[in-house]
C-alpha cells in the first residue's frame, strides 16, 4: 500500500470511524487522543470504553492508532474512533450482556451521528429482521457500512451477516499478494478483499502485548482505513463515491463487471485513488453495490437462501469463532478466525501491502464456475 507515500495526500484528518464490537479502550498508548468517547450517545454506551476481550481495541488501532510507545500504527492515523459495545463472543457476565445495547439501536444510533462510516469486524449466521432495517436507515442517512464476510469458509461457509446485508460492504481476507485465505468465506455478498493475513492485534484485555493471526476482522478495519483516507482527501464525496473509488481502483485480474464470490471486485488500493487528485468517483448518488443489494444473497445457483422464520427482531449478535494467536515476534500459523495482517516495526506497524497479481481459483456470482 506504500503508507508513507498515501500519508503525504492523507492521514484521515477529520474523517470520524464508528467501531462497533466488544469496546475500545482509549487508554492504550496508541489510541490515546484518537477515542471520541463523549460522542457515544448515553443510550447505546453502555461499558464502550471498556474492552472485555481486546478484539474492538485492536480493530480501533488498525485503523487510527499512532504507533506511540511502539503499539500498532493504523492505516489512517488522524481519523478517529467512535466506541460502540456489543454482545459478541468472549461476554460472558450475563449481567452486562442483558445491559448492552442491541446491535440494530446501535446501527441507528451512529446514523443519526456525524461519523461517516460504520466498521463491524463480525459475523452472525441469522438475518434479523431489526439490524436488516437499521443497516438500510443507515445507508440512507449517508453511512458506508463494512463488515467482515466471516471465517468458517474451510468448514460450514455460512452466509454472514451483517456482511450480507444490502448496502453493507462485504469484506474477504487476503495475503499481500492477493491470495485469498482459505479460512475467509465467500459468496456473492462479497464485494471487496482487504489484508487479513499475518497481522498483530492485543493477545488479550490485559493489554500487555501483541499476538498475530488472521481473519476479516482485520481485512474489514484496513478497509475502513482505507475509506477513511479516501474521504478525508475528498470530504465533499458522498459514501457511494468512496466506495465507488476502491471498486474502480481494487486490484484483480478478471473483467470488472464478473466479480469474483472470493474476493469480490479485488483487492483495496486506496493508493491509486489517493496519487491521482483528479480522480472521478462517478455520481454522488449512484449506488456501485446496485445490483447486489437489489439481488440480495444467493447460493451458487442463484437461489436465495429460505427465511429464519424463528429469528428475533431485536438479536444479540455474537462472533461465531475465535483467535488463534501467536506472540508477534514469532511466525504465526494460518488457522485463526478473527485477525489480519500487517508488518511489525521496531516502534510500530505499518502496512507493507503489494498491489500484485491474484493467485486464486474464483468462482463467477451468476455461472458457479471457476477460473484460474
């Protein structure tokens, strides 16, 4: 990605981040100053600060963390992060569980907010009728919305949600290279890669170091990074258009308009857009998910999957897998579900990121078949 080239044209300047997930510590070294606490509305704030597993502390550093006493730089350090709690895996106090607030009213909530994009590193394998209504009120009020596709795609490949949502950008896992993991699911609802390999979050809410692993928890926050750049340089473009930029700039070898149920339109380069002060992102109002969120998710044969007729209006969602995390100076093994990958520093992370050709077997949205 060359982040040191893109920070010359960008930082994230004034571009404000909603994290949704299990609470962002404010107080870790690389997050101090970044963490917009007073802005979470008291309705949905319940324990927002406090990180009761570290995955929503290290998602906030991907993105905005400024690498201080050697912690994670993220992909745009002068963004900030607006905390929001959920109930995800790793809550265990029941207590606090039945005090969080649900996920549709906290979707609602940041619509009705100034932060210009929602970054969920989650996945659930129910569509709730109240999250499907909050995520649309969201896309209405001007939000980009980016979660991960999930990571179960070596056992069940469930259909993930909110990543399958229309009008939520579904993002799937990749190498630097742009190889797809092999744990990050696919389908039609995805519709971008990002970074998801081999990449150093908080082994734990201790916070006394860092782990690595893999997943689209990571590849979902280096894409809003990645949009928070973009509309910082931009800020008069509409979320349609940023997101627009990353498909028409996204790396792949395969015809633009025959997305890949992998990797989507390709791989995030935010550089290309970032080089070129000139680029045209197309009309403010026109949606580049389009066709997607008028189709909605299908199986391989075009077929949309039956409705849950038992599933509750108002969910607690939860991360249906775990990290598997290695100390970061050791090499980490490709099997964990919630993390991605970036280079570590002697003082900090940095994107190392090639915009090089895909290594792998795709399959087309509408045919089923594969291609090389």
């Amino acid at each position: 990605m060359k982040a040191d080239e893109m920070w010359k044209a960008s930082t994230g300047k004034g571009v404000k981040v909603a994290v949704v997930d299990t609470g962002v510590n404010p107080d870790t070294p690389s997050l101090r100053g970044q963490v917009l606490v007073g802005e979470v509305p008291a309705s949905v704030g319940y324990k927002a600060t406090s990180d009761y597993t570290g995955h929503g502390t290290s998602m906030a550093e991907l993105i905005v963390g400024t690498g201080a006493s050697g912690g994670l730089k993220g992909l745009a350090p002068d963004a900030k992060i607006v905390p929001y709690r959920i109930t995800l895996e790793g809550l265990s106090d029941k207590t606090e569980e039945k005090k969080s607030p649900l996920l549709q009213n906290v979707i609602k909530a940041i619509a009705d907010s100034d932060a210009k994009i929602i970054s969920m590193s989650f996945t659930g394998a129910i569509d709730f009728p109240g999250v499907r209504e909050a995520v649309a009120y969201a896309h209405s009020k001007g939000k980009l919305l980016i979660a991960g596709t999930g990571n179960d795609a070596e056992t069940k490949n469930s259909i993930g949600y909110p990543a399958a949502y229309p009008y939520v950008v579904g993002v799937a896992a990749s190498d630097k290279a742009g190889t797809v993991g092999k744990f990050s699911e696919h389908g039609n609802y995805v519709d971008l890669a990002s970074p998801g390999l081999n990449v150093p979050t908080w082994c734990d809410n201790t916070f006394r170091s860092y782990c690595t692993g893999q997943g689209t928890s990571q590849a979902t926050a280096i894409a809003s990074a990645s949009a928070a750049l973009i509309w910082s340089a931009h800020p008069k473009w509409t979320a349609n258009q940023v997101l627009a930029s990353l498909i028409d700039t996204a790396g792949r070898d395969w015809a633009k308009d025959d997305p890949s149920t992998y990797l989507g339109y390709g791989l995030i380069r935010p550089r290309k857009v970032l080089e070129n002060p000139d680029f045209n992102p197309g009309p403010a109002g026109t949606d580049p998910l389009a066709k997607e969120n008028v189709t909605g998710v299908t199986d391989a044969a075009g077929n949309a999957p039956s409705a849950n007729a038992s599933a509750p209006a108002s969910p607690r969602p939860s991360k249906d897998t775990t990290d598997d995390q290695a100390p970061a100076a050791a090499t980490a093994d490709a099997s964990d579900n919630t993390t991605m990958w970036i280079a570590l520093g002697a003082a900090a992370a940095v994107l190392v990121i090639g915009g090089g050709a895909f290594a792998v077997v795709r399959s087309r949205r509408g045919a089923g078949s594969t291609h090389a």
